[in-house]
C-alpha cells in the first residue's frame, strides 16, 4: 500500500483539507490504494463543480478535466450544503453522464469527507451531509462461472508457465481471493501443519483489505498445485531455490514469480486469466479475475458452506457483504419447489363434481 511519503506527489494539486481526509484513510483508516484514489477524484470532481457553480471556471464540459482546485479553501469547503451535494449529483447524471454506481459512490465520498471534517478537523458540528440520500443501487448478482465452466477453464490452463498458472487458477477458485491478495503472497505465507486429530494440513495466511490478515485452509487441490509448482520432485516445499526456480542474485520472498524471478504483477496475473478464459471458450461472458472470487464463493455457498463461515474466508467486514452470494440459479429454486412434500398433493373434487 502506498504510504504518506511516496503518495505525496499524486495529491500536490489536492487544497489542504482534502490532503489530511485523504492520508487519514490511507494510514490510520488503512483503506486500499484503489479507495483512496476514488475518494480523491470523486472529491475532484465535486470541487470543480463547486467553482463553476461560484462562476470561478469555465462550464465548457471540454475544460472540466483542467480546472485546478488547489484554490479552494475551507469557506468553499463550508459553504456546501446538503442542497449543493444534492444539485452536484444532478450535475453527474446529466452532464459527465455518470451511471447509477458511479453516483452512489460519490455521494458516498461526499458523506466519509464531511463526517471527518466533522469528527475529526471540527470544522461543523454537524456534518451537513448526514442526511444525503444516496441514489440506490441495482440488485445485481455477480457474474460466476458454474461448475461446469469451472472444471472446463482448469483443464485449459496451457500457458507458457503451467505449473504455475495452474496454482494461481486452482487458488482463485478454490480460496476466492483477491487478486492483490494473490499477488501478495510469500512463500513463508504458507505453512505446513497438523490439526487436532494429527493430520498434515496447510493453510495460507492472506492480507486482505485494510492490512487484515485471515488464514485460509487449503484444500487437496490446492495443496497438490501448490506443491507441483514450487517442489514438483521433492516432498519439501522449500526447497524451491535449490530447484532453480528461484534466482538467487535477485532474491524474493514471493510464492508467484515472473519470468525475470520477481514478484509476478498484477497485469501478468490478469493476462494470464484472460488467457485460460480464450482457450476454454470463455472470452466473450465479460468475466475478469474477480469473476473467479465470485466463482469460489458461489459453489461453496451453493454446496452447503454457511454464510458467516464464507465471510471469513473470504474477509468481508459485514455479513451483509456476504450476502450478495445466497442467490441461487433458477433450477435449484424450480427443484427446491418440486421437492415441497405437498408439490403433488392434488385438489380434491367436490360432491357437486362427483355427480
């Protein structure tokens, strides 16, 4: 995650206030480098708002993206109301064209802003944006394979480097990671082990959003790909610098490396997806990296895993985030029907009928 020091930069065109708001989710909230970047363009873009709605810059849509705000003070800050955030939102939906989701999250950006101005610089006593409503958000299932496409996709991995993108596949979709979670791991990450009954088990340590860190148990599929890649002769794992896998002058504690014996990017990771995808016939579903996290969470919940052990596997703060994944398909529901005991009771005739 990027810290203060090596962040600075990105934020120098940023008024004062909003620099503070943002290092304080990045480093005491420990928000993501992707959140935190959204909060700040999407605070940008209320700014800019803000100084064509004074009559401080141009309304031409063709300048909106050059209007600098490192001019706007804490009176323009304070002298927003709920009725500007409100009207900014219109502004978003008719002018810059922002979908229903991109809207929300502003209004969203708009809201954690104003309640640490509120909580933390006290600059209101109450934070004039409490009661913004937020434009709702579609329902939407998330895309998945099932597990047909699942099984087909694992037998199509035929890279450059198969071993080991058998094991970043089998790992997406048998643990639901994340892919910066994935990208992340270390070697010492995985640990070999015995539970209470003395049987050998490995389980893997993944730090997740807001540096939370949760182990995850690793399943005979994942074990064997594991161990196929990094020992594929031996029964140690840690042997893999004796093996040549990994260069010794350049040395690295990642699981997953690249071609030059560095920690593997998340590009490389997502071409490698994208690949496994084209060559099973998959290519054209719009299903990315993230699909696969949607994939794992789906057939584990849909093959009987409860709901509060899902969210911790896959490190959701709130249940209520877990639970996008109990949707189940449409067969399942038609043969839950069918199997209501009173599914073939049948209506009984009256005497009127039996004359």
């Amino acid at each position: 995650m990027q810290t203060h020091s090596n962040s600075a930069n990105y934020y120098d065109n940023a008024p004062q206030s909003l620099k503070d708001f943002i290092y304080y989710e990045q480093i005491v909230k420990g928000r993501s480098e992707l959140t935190v970047k959204n909060y700040y363009s999407d605070l940008r873009t209320f700014f800019r708002y803000i100084k064509i709605r004074q009559g401080r810059a141009s309304s031409d849509p063709s300048e909106f993206t050059n209007i600098d705000i490192r001019d706007i003070t804490d009176e323009d800050i304070k002298s927003a109301d709920l009725q500007t955030a409100q009207e900014f939102l219109i502004f978003t939906a008719n002018e810059r064209k922002n979908d229903r989701k991109a809207r929300y999250r502003k209004g969203v950006s708009l809201r954690q802003f104003y309640k640490f101005l509120t909580n933390n610089k006290h600059m209101f006593d109450v934070s004039p944006m409490a009661n913004l409503e937020l434009t709702s958000q579609k329902s939407a299932l998330p895309k998945h394979l099932d597990l047909e496409q699942a099984v087909e996709m694992l037998s199509h991995v035929e890279t450059s480097d198969k071993k080991r993108d058998y094991c970043i596949v089998t790992f997406f979709l048998n643990c639901g990671m994340r892919l910066s979670e994935l990208v992340g791991i270390d070697l010492k990450d995985i640990r070999r082990t015995q539970n209470a009954e003395g049987q050998e088990i490995y389980t893997l340590k993944v730090l997740g959003k807001g540096n939370k860190e949760r182990i995850i148990y690793l399943n005979k599929a994942c074990v064997n790909a594991y161990l196929d890649y990094v020992a594929p002769d031996r029964t140690d794992p840690d042997i893999r610098a004796a093996e040549g896998l990994r260069d010794m002058s350049a040395p690295t504690d990642a699981l997953f490396l690249s071609k030059r014996k560095t920690r593997i990017s998340n590009r490389r990771v997502q071409q490698v997806v994208e690949e496994c995808f084209k060559n099973c016939g998959l290519d054209n579903l719009g299903l990315s990296v993230h699909k696969l996290r949607h994939t794992a969470a789906t057939l584990m919940y849909q093959n009987g895993v409860d709901i509060r052990v899902l969210k911790e596997i896959l490190g959701h703060a709130s249940l209520s985030t877990t639970q996008i994944y109990t949707h189940v398909s449409s067969s399942q529901m038609e043969n839950a029907m069918d199997q209501n005991p009173l599914a073939k009771v049948k209506p009984q005739k009256s005497d009127k009928e039996d004359k």
